[in-house]
C-alpha cells in the first residue's frame, strides 16, 4: 500500500488533561472519524488493521522541530564526571529534527532539554475536583470526597508537531487535516469537556526525515508493539509501558470502560532488525479485534503501530 509521512503542526490554547500520545490521539481520530462518516466508515478503514495494514499512523505530540531522544543506555553518551552534568544531560530529552541525518555521536550531542524544545518548559500542576451530594448539597466521603487530578501547562499558543504516516488509497491529507481540526474544536483526552485538550491546526503537509550514512536502526516517535516482528533483542534499546486503556466517547459511560491491558515499547525505542535493514515508514502491529482488548466493543483495536526516523546505531563502546 503506498504510504507517505506527513507533519501537522498544532498549536495549543488549554491545558491537557491527557498527554498527546500516538495511540491516544489514533483512537480519538478513530471517534472523530466515526461521528464525521458513521460506524460502516470506520469498519472499512479497519479492514486489515490487525494485519499489518493501517490506515492511518499516529506520532506523540511532539515540541515544534524535535523528536524524542533515543532511548539508549548511558554508556553510548559521552561520559560525564560530574554527576551534575549527568543529571542535566538526562534531562536532554529532545533531538532537533534537521539533525537526523548526523551521524550517531553528533545526533546524541544535538539533545536538547524542555527550556530550549518548547521556549518555555510545560508546567505540571493539578486541579482541585469535588462532587456534590444531592442530598446535603455538600461534599463529603468516599465518592463525593474532594480530589485533584493533573494538567499540563503549556506556553500560550505553543506549537506541537504530530507525525501522520497515511495510507494515500484510504485517507488523503485534507481529510486528516478536518480529524485532527474537529478533535481540537472539541478537547482532546480528559476532561475536553470542561475545557481542557483545545487546540487549532496551523499546517499540514508531506515531510520526511534525513537518512544518516549507515543507517541500520528505526527510532520510533510513539508507543510501539515490536514482539514478534524480527528486531534483535541484543541490540535493540527501549523502555517498557503498560497502557492501562480506557474507552472514549459514548462507551467511556457503558459499564465496561475498561481496555485490557496491552505492553508497548515507549516513543524513542530503537529497534535493530536481525536481517538486512530496509526503510520504512512505521513499525509494529495493530493490536486487539475479536474481543481481545474490550468486551463492551470486541471489535476494538489499539494502536500498536508508530512512525519512525532512522539512525546509524553504533556499537556500544
């Protein structure tokens, strides 16, 4: 199927209440496209999901002009004596994206922190939530008992790059474009309903990324499903992440919200095929259908999918 890789520059203007993660933001494209088209829509676009042929790839939401680090053990970095300069250099968690042609040293060296990706580093704060009971038109104890849940501040109008991998045949940029505007119209992720997750799409278009000489490994921009597909587990680096899913829409109210729980590798994981390596636009699987990841919706489907730049991974000194 012919695929091609586009970047959407979003610009945020509330917090979020939920981080942009590819998969998240997949499944809300899914809802977006279900409401805009109808149930029948969405069936056909799945067609093949489960069996390596998405429709539609998505990446985190990532600052405007960076992708995430590679995720590597701290030996492949230039030591550092001072353990402060090894505390600041974990922080360095943002690779510019016209370095990604440099060779392997120089790409690690590029790395830059929060302060310098976004302009003005995100701030985590939290929010104060009651529940009154009727009855007292107070709160109280147990689920009427006062909480806080957390948010993510950003700069106002701060842009954030989403990579799209689509499958031309099946979903054309304009129509992404229209997904991803009705999405920020509304709210993304929780509590979109009061606000939170409201964003506007500044652009979208064809974008690539520079392959380095030697490349030989993927490096993947969002949570990933690798089992199985032939990567070598010696040389291959990622950090695990349970994604303890949740349904959205109108089946976050039915009685069985609740998604199984799925193991990804976390955006950044680099992945070394045991064969000759070949480029590629995306990497994983489409995980779930057939009831496996939900019994109120057994035709449900995770994102185990994510968009991928390349890199020349050395060997560990």
């Amino acid at each position: 199927m012919p695929y091609a890789l586009h970047r959407a520059t979003l610009a945020l203007h509330t917090p979020l209440g939920t981080p942009l993660a590819g998969d998240t933001l997949f499944g809300q494209l899914c809802w977006a496209l279900r409401e805009a088209a109808g149930e029948a829509e969405l069936t056909r676009r799945l067609d093949g999901y489960t069996q390596g042929q998405p429709w539609l790839v998505v990446s985190d939401g990532l600052p405007a002009g960076y992708l995430p680090r590679p995720t590597l053990p701290q030996h492949f970095a230039a030591p550092a004596a001072d353990p402060a300069q090894r505390k600041a250099a974990r922080k360095k968690r943002w690779i510019p994206v016209d370095g990604t042609g440099a060779a392997f040293a120089a790409l690690l060296a590029s790395a830059v922190d929060d302060a310098v990706a976004y302009g003005s580093a995100p701030r985590q704060t939290v929010q104060a939530h009651n529940t009154l009971d009727r009855l007292t038109g107070s709160t109280g104890e147990g689920v009427f008992a006062p909480y806080t849940v957390a948010q993510t501040f950003h700069a106002a109008g701060q842009r954030i790059d989403v990579y799209l991998v689509l499958d031309t045949e099946r979903v054309g940029a304009d129509e992404a474009g229209c997904l991803l505007a009705a999405i920020g119209s509304t709210g993304f992720g929780r509590d979109a309903g009061v606000g939170l997750g409201k964003f506007t799409l500044v652009s979208l278009a064809a974008a690539d990324f520079a392959v380095p000489a030697g490349a030989n490994a993927c490096w993947t921009l969002a949570p990933c499903a690798p089992q199985g597909l032939g990567f070598s587990g010696s040389q291959s680096y990622w950090r695990v992440l349970t994604r303890f899913g949740r349904h959205g829409n109108a089946l976050a109210l039915a009685g069985k919200p609740f998604k199984t729980p799925v193991l990804l590798a976390a955006s950044g994981a680099v992945l070394t095929p045991i064969s000759d390596f070949a480029l590629r636009p995306f990497v994983g699987q489409g995980l779930g259908g057939a009831g496996q990841l939900s019994k109120a919706e057994p035709a449900t489907v995770q994102q185990g999918y994510a968009p991928v730049a390349t890199i020349a991974l050395e060997a560990a000194p």
